[in-house]
C-alpha cells in the first residue's frame, strides 16, 4: 500500500475539456484508462456520452459543480463518498456539488456502462488527480487573465485568489480554462489539509429514497413493456420434460407463454396476472443428473476433510514434524451450511431486443461482463448491447452474476417486444447462487505450551478459498504452517457472497484460537498479540495483512469495549480480522434472557486507512457486524432431492430489530490510503458472539447457525 | 376486468384490474407509484407498507377489491418535499444504505407514531420487528424512530 505524501501525476491522457453552449466547462475523465485520441466532452450538456468517457464534472458560469456518473448504487455508499474525493482536490464547498447518475434516459444518455471497479480504494488516487487537475486549469486561466505566475495563486473554496488579494470565482473563468491544455504535473493536498474527507456527509439520494422516487431496476419502466415471470426447474439437476400452458394462456391479461431451454416465462402487462400465469403452469421434469441433498454434502465434504486429495496453497516448515513432536494436538472442525443472498429487492432485469440494438435495463454490478455474454448468447456483435444500470436493491454479490439479464434478453429476443423479468422472493431463493457449503478442519501441534504448527484444511462444495486468503493471519505468525483446500462438484451453482469465504473462515480461525487460550490457560488477548509480535518485520511479500494493524486493532477494542470490566450478567467475546484490506477487532456482549444468549452489544474498531465520509463508513460497517451476527444466529440453507428448503422469509430467518445488537464503532486515525468497508466488519462477528456464547453458557459452537446447534446442544428456555 | 375506484393520497382513482389483485401490483404496475416495494410478497418483510385508514398494512396481501372506500396513505402521499418529521428524521440520521426497504420503514414507523408519541427502545423495537431490512440499517432506524418521536410530540 502506498502512502500519500504530495505525489505529482499526469493525468493529461485521462482528461479531456470543453466549454459548453450554454456557458460553463464540461470536463470528460476516465479513471483507469487514457481517452481515445478522438474523444472530446460534447459541448450540450444533454448529450453526454459515457462510451468515451467515465463520468464527467461541470462546473457552471455560477461556480456550481455537478458530477454526472453512470455509476449506481448497490448500498455501499460509494456514489456519495467518491465525489467527495474530487470536490476534495478541486478545492470546492461540498453544498455546491451535485451528483447525478445518468438519468435512465435514453435520450440524454446513450448508454451507460460503468467502467472499472466502483471501490473507494481504486478510485483514491485517479478521482483526486481529476479534481486536482480541473482545479489547476482553473487557476492557469485565473493567473493568464491577471496576467501573473500561476504558482502566485491559491484557491479556497471555489474562489481563486491572487498574492496580492484579488479574487475570481471558477465560473468567472471557466470559458478560459475550457481552452487550456490540460496541465502534465499536479500536487496532490496533503491529507493534514483535507476539509471534506473526513466529514459526515449525507447519502447524496438520501431524498429520492425516502420519498419513493424511481431508482431500483423494479421501477423501470418503458411503454409497450411485459412482466415476465418464469417457470424454473424445481430443482437443480431437473430438466423440462413436457408442459401445458392451457390454464395459463385462459388466464385473461396473459399475453403469451415462452419456452425457452429448460425454463417457461409467462408475459403479462402487469407483475400480478404474469404471476398467476405462472402459477398455473403445469410441467414435468426430468432427471439425468444428480438430485443432490445437505446430507450427502455433509458426508462427502467430511470424507473430503479426512481424505487425502488435497491442493495445497501455501506450506511453511513442516507441519508434519511439528505434528509428530508435538505434546498435544488440537484439532477442531467448523461447518457452514449454504447460504442464499436475498437482496431485499428480488432479481430482475429489462431487455429490449430489436433488429437493430440490445438494450439491458437493471441492477448489475458487472455490465461489460454481462453485455459481452448476451452477445454470445445473442449472437450479436458486442456493440450492439447497451447495458444501463440502476440503484441496486442490495447486491452482496448476487449482482456479479449476470444469469437474470440473460433470461431477459433472451425472452425478449422470443417474444420481440421489451420486457422485464422479475423473480418473486421464491424465485430468488430457489434460483440462487449460494454461498457454498464449506467445512474446515483446524489443527495445532502444542509443544511446551506454544503453538509450534497450524494446520488448516478446507473442503467446499464447487471451490475454494482464492489465492491470497492462505497468506491472511495466522500465515507468517506460527513456523510450520499449512492451507490445504479440496471441493467437490456439485450441479447447484454457487458463488461470491458477501466477504467471499472469510466470511466464515474467519469464524473457525478466530474461534479455534480463542479455543487454543483457553486449552494454554493463556489470556486470549495475549496469544493473539504475540502471534503478531512473530510477524513483525516479515521479508515474506506474500503476507497480506499487517501485524501493527491488526495489534493496534485489538488493543482499541480491548479498551473500547470495556474487555474484561463486562457488567455482572455481560459476558464478552473477542475477534479479529484482517480481509479485504481492513483490519477490523470486534467484541461482542452477551446476555442470557431466560437462559438464551442475546447479543447486547458489539464494539468494532475498524483500520480501514482514511475515513472518507464517516457518516456513511459507520452505516456500512453496523450493517456488516449485524448482517454478521444474524447469518451466524440464524442463516440456515439446505436442499433435498436438489431443490432448496427454503423459499422465503416464513421459514428463512433473517436478522430482525429486534433481535439487533447495537454496533459501536471506533476508527484507526491514518493517513494511509482508504480500504473497502462493504464486507470486512462481517467476517469476524461470528466469532465474536460464538466466544461470548463460551463465556455464557459454557457451549462452545462449532457450526452455523448458532440458533440451530445451540439447541442440539443443550435444550434451551 | 372489474373496476375499482380507489382512494389514494386523498386522489380517486379507477383501477381496471383482476379483483384478486393485490394492492401492491395495482399501485406499482396500474397506478405507476413504484415507492411501495416487493420484497416477499407473503407478509413477512414489510417493503409493501403502506396505511389503510391510518394503518401500517402489507400491501401484498391485501387485494385490490377489497380496499375500495378505504383511506390509502403510501410513501408518495405522506408529506409534500419530505417534510414528514419521519421522513426529516431518516434524512437527520443517514439510514439507508441500498435503500430498498426504506419506504415501507418509514410508512410502519409513521403509522406506529402517530398511535404512540412517546414510545420506548422496546417499544420501538417491536413495533418495527415486521420489516426485514437486508442490510441491516436497524441501529440506524432505532435512532430515526426515537428522533421523529421527539420531532412529533
Ligand atoms: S412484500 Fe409485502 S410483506 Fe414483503
Ligand atoms: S437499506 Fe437495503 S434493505 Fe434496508
């Protein structure tokens, strides 16, 4: 990671100008690659074009700034903070910036898709250069009218002052600056000097929301559009044998029933009667392939976990030898079951298939993916599809995987007219791409009560832990040291799910040392914190977290959350994790009500490097600890004969309320650069309450959700 | 197709729809006010809030022939400019995050209000346990309820 002193950029290649008709100055910038030779900014405003360029930042003849991106929301708050980091730099009052997102407006923008990734952490650097680069420009037009040196002038607040006291706003000189060049060298502001990053800003469609306005892909609308609604394989491994669409079609306001590969959707002029269409489908299925069940998984991914077929990702010393000389060994196991991702708001997605273009309409974290894969499937040249993106409803990964704008493309192709397929919730939960069902066996060899070789094996359904997780804590800390990982294949499709597998990694690893304490009558604080004081000044590259981090993490949560001076009747539980390049410290309290464990509270010390926009970081980082808290309590997912158990929030817990602890958050002051803060709070909340349910009740957990194994365990109330 | 003159955000409307329909298809498909949600359509997650003569009802389950001569209040016709002190109070603490659950939030927590000024946590907490918020924004709304409550009494 690099540190930011007060580097010096050309950006020249990503920035282009224009002055518009109408009076102000169109800047046109892309963040992670140079223009094409030819692309200039239009000089109407309505005619924005996000094919040449990224985004684009106006700033009007009054001074006003207006940033258009086709970037949406999913939830992170990203569409507030990273503006935040160009009015930064570009030296303006955050009140006069605007934010607006390409207005799902086919007349004022042709076609949206969002280039590059939307995190906080990639756009750093390239958002401040822009914002630092117009303000530069904007000074040189400045100094060329005064007639003096450019370096004789400084800004404040959108306005340009001159050495010797003479001021000009930025839009008195926006015409000028429009025609300059764009300068090769810019300094960036020290962050000491930083005076919106940092500060609370409010969700920049905070407005929109609580008024109901149209954002979500739900409320896309077009003239002439059908609802459709999809007959899927009940289960996963079953194919359509035969079906009769005779009631449906009798259904008065269904349009038409389409077949398409194994699945039929039924169109409609509105969600209702489509719905119903639906429903009163009648359909055989078939089945050549395997019907599989949570059971069989459980039994293949233990065999897994104690057979021999393994990858391993990272070896250090010998486990093995460590093993053989060890006084005790200590071997545990975890298990996870699936997991759906629910977004509140249900999948779907527009398409308008003609002769002569493509057009996707909905929430999608990936739109170029997406638009080449309906090419394919189209067999249309990629140029033809335009995707545009909504406010997302939640997305937690879900949204990476592109499967509801295939079917709505391909209907629409059918059925030659423009349609949105919406999935109801049991659409959503049934035909999901779950987080797979993962099992991991820990082991230590203890040798004159140290932990001299950690062993960690993981058995998944379809794959494993990606290639930098194995170099995460305790990687580095513990001489011999080894990450084995075997999957099995199944037919039920699955995928990233919030903090994708140290989501419950993290659980087993930060459980298995709080174990590790206990069975060393060790303070558990402390064998954390001399685990780190090992890998302090590693020459190891591959390690990805940083021991200083991580201790200084733990010792503000030690002292934040009161550890160890808990309330009579409040038992506390510790956790720490570094992923996603954030280290984050959590401890959670517990109280028994009637016996049960009620998690009270949950104080979370977060390293995630600069605060953008505190107000919004906090909201991400409550919702990851409780979002952490409540699949640990409750998340339960299982499938018989290939078809999932659960199919909406009547029998699916989700956390409610009710049931929330209050998140306290304390942040790391740093002037490193930020790191994402959408998922790395939730991985080491599970392990948080599952300690504190130890120190309840006595019961260690080993398997989620608590709820469920908490009762096998002992009957409880 | 049945006609239904609905009374809505104190406007008549004529909805020309199946009698079986529930009012959340017939607000966002037939009357175009997409501010009411679909999130389970089973009563369980509370997106569909709207008020039916001044309480928090689930919309999804609540059929279009059935809701003729009621007073409808949805998020569209709670205030003018979201001047509601629930709305203010959403706004004062940043609640949402992706947004999606917000309106049948507000419309639970402003019909709870209006029948208990003075409400305590639990209260509160109760009160608003019908609407799942996926990502998890509860402190937040806590905080907002307790506000708009010291905004309204
Ligand atoms: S959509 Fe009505 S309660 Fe969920
Ligand atoms: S803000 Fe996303 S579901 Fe509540």
């Amino acid at each position: 990671m690099k540190n930011i002193g007060s580097p010096s950029f050309s950006r020249r290649s990503f920035i282009r100008t224009s002055a518009l008709a109408g009076g102000g100055m169109l800047i046109g910038f892309n963040l992670f690659q140079a223009c094409k030779p030819e692309a200039t900014p239009p000089v109407d405003i309505s005619q924005l074009n996000f094919n040449d360029f990224n985004a684009f930042i106006k700033i009007a003849d009054n001074g006003m700034v207006t940033i258009f991106s086709p970037n949406p929301e999913i939830g992170q708050g990203v569409k507030t903070a990273m503006p935040m980091l160009i009015a930064e730099e570009l030296d303006v009052a955050w009140e006069n910036v605007h934010v607006v997102q390409g207005a799902l407006d086919t007349k004022n923008f042709t076609r949206q898709v969002a280039g590059g990734s939307q995190s906080i952490r990639q756009g750093w650097e390239p958002l401040r250069q822009t914002g630092a680069t117009a303000r530069q420009m904007l000074i040189n037009a400045a100094a060329a009218k005064w007639g003096v040196d450019s370096s004789e002038c400084k800004t404040e607040n959108g306005v340009i002052i001159h050495a010797n006291g003479d001021r000009l706003g930025y839009g008195e000189v926006v015409k000028e600056a429009a025609a300059l060049k764009v300068p090769e060298n810019i300094t960036l502001k020290d962050p000491k000097d930083f005076k919106i990053i940092g500060t609370d800003a409010s969700n920049v469609d905070v407005d929109k929301i609580i008024t109901g306005k149209p954002l979500f892909g739900l409320d896309y609308k077009e003239e002439g559009m059908m609802y459709a609604v999809v007959l899927r394989p009940p289960a996963f491994g079953k194919k359509i044998a035969d079906y009769d669409d005779t009631d449906a079609k009798a259904i008065s306001g269904v349009q038409e029933v389409i077949k398409f590969g194994d699945k039929i959707a039924v169109l409609a002029k509105d969600t209702w009667t489509a719905m119903k269409g639906r429903n009163a489908l009648k359909a055989n299925w078939t089945s050549d392939a395997k019907l599989e069940n949570t059971e069989e998984h459980d039994k293949i991914l233990t065999d897994l976990l104690n057979g021999k077929e393994f990858k391993t990702l990272r070896a250090d010393g010998d486990v093995n030898k460590a093993f053989a000389a060890a006084d005790k060994i200590v071997e545990r196991t975890y298990e996870s079951p699936f997991l759906p991702h629910n977004c509140m708001e249900p999948m779907n997605f527009f398409a308008d298939v003609s002769a002569e273009k493509v057009r996707l309409v909905g929430p999608i974290q990936t739109p170029e993916r997406t638009a080449s894969r309906v090419a394919e499937l189209l067999e249309r040249d990629v140029n033809d599809i335009s995707v545009e993106m909504t406010r997302m409803g939640g997305g937690f990964g879900r949204r990476l995987y592109g499967d509801f704008a295939l079917e709505a493309a391909e209907i629409s192709k059918i059925a030659q007219k423009p349609v949105q397929v919406i999935y109801s919730r049991e659409d959503d939960m049934s035909a999901g791409i779950y987080r797979p069902s993962i099992k991991y066996k820990i082991s230590a060899s203890i040798k004159d009560d140290k932990i001299t070789g950690y062993h960690l094996k993981e058995a998944s359904v379809n794959s494993n832990m990606y290639g930098l997780i194995p170099n995460f804590f305790p990687a580095g800390a513990i001489e011999n040291y080894q990450v084995d990982v075997a999957s099995y294949d199944s037919n039920i499709t699955t995928g990233a799910w919030r903090a994708p597998y140290t989501n419950f990694l993290s659980f087993a690893e930060q459980s298995f040392f709080d174990e590790i304490a206990e069975i060393l009558e060790e303070d558990r604080i402390k064998l954390r914190l001399d685990l780190l004081q090992k890998v302090k000044g590693t020459t190891d590259e591959r390690i990805q977290y940083s021991p200083e981090r991580l201790e200084k993490v733990i010792q503000v949560a030690v002292d934040k959350s009161g550890w160890g001076n808990a309330k009579e009747g409040v038992y506390q539980g510790f956790s720490a994790y570094y992923c996603h390049n954030t280290h984050v410290a959590e401890v959670a309290d517990v109280v028994l009500e009637n016996d049960i464990p009620v998690v009270k509270k949950v104080t979370c010390v977060v390293d995630c490097g600069i605060v953008v926009n505190p107000l919004g970081a906090k909201n991400q980082i409550e919702g990851g600890v409780i979002d952490g808290v409540g699949h640990a309590m409750y998340g339960d997912f299982s499938f018989k004969n290939g078809e999932p158990q659960d199919k909406n929030f009547n029998t699916y817990r989700l956390i409610r309320i009710n049931e929330t602890p209050e998140v306290e958050t304390h942040f790391i002051e740093s002037d490193i650069a930020p790191t994402g803060l959408g998922e790395p709070t939730l991985p080491p909340a599970g392990a948080a309450v599952a300690n504190a349910i130890k120190a309840a009740k006595g019961i260690r957990l080993y398997k989620q959700p608590f709820i469920k194994h908490m009762k096998a365990k002992a009957p409880l109330g | 197709m049945p006609i239904f003159d609905l009374k809505i955000n104190g406007q008549s409307h004529a909805v020309d729809a199946d009698q079986d329909t529930p009012l959340l298809w017939v607000l966002r498909d037939h009357l175009n006010m997409v501010g009411t949600k679909f999130g389970c359509g089973i009563g369980q997650c509370g997106a569909c809030t709207v008020h039916v003569d001044g309480s928090a009802t689930r919309s999804c389950l609540l059929k279009v022939s059935m809701v003729q001569d009621m007073e409808i209040t949805t998020i569209e016709g709670i205030s003018d400019n979201a001047s509601h002190p629930v709305q203010q109070a959403w706004k004062e603490i940043d609640v949402p995050q992706c947004g999606y659950c917000q309106a049948g939030q507000i419309m639970s927590a402003t019909a709870f209000l209006n029948q208990n000024t003075n409400p305590s946590k639990s209260d509160i907490r109760d009160a608003m346990s019908g609407n799942i918020c996926r990502c998890a924004s509860y402190n937040r709304i806590e905080k907002a309820v307790e506000l708009a409550a010291s905004k309204m009494s």
